[in-house]
C-alpha cells in the first residue's frame, strides 16, 4: 500500500465512526522488532497533539484494520 492510500482508507474509516479528523497526519510503515511477520502502517492525525486522535493500525498487504480507535483527551 501506498502512504497516500493508507491515509485516504484512515480517513474513511474514521468517517464511518463518526470520528473527528484532524491535521497533521502521520503514517509510519513498520514490522514490530519482535515478531518476523508481516509490515503495517499505524496511521494518527491530529499526531502533534494530545487528544482528539484517531489511531488506526492497517496491515500492509492486505488493507486489513488491525486496530482502530479514537483518543478524546
């Protein structure tokens, strides 16, 4: 997957929850150290800031949600 299109499916998925979107964004592509498997993004907006996050875990192959939330404070 691409940044822009990891972003892009980030951003709908926080639509469909209902979950406020804000800038900046930041995605990271990454493989946990401790585990040989597969490469995923996490994606955050509002990423300098505490609170007001959507934290999205997408795996890299796949377009899979792994994880998704949304921290208010």
């Amino acid at each position: 997957m691409t940044h822009d299109k990891v972003i892009e499916l980030a951003r709908e998925v926080a639509e469909v929850e209902g979950w406020l979107w804000l800038e900046p964004i930041r995605a990271i592509r990454f493989r946990r150290w401790w585990i040989i498997g597969p490469l995923r993004w996490e994606v955050v907006s509002n990423a300098d800031r505490r609170g007001m996050n959507v934290h999205i875990l997408i795996d890299d192959s796949s377009g899979r949600i792994i994880e998704k939330g949304f921290l208010s404070r």
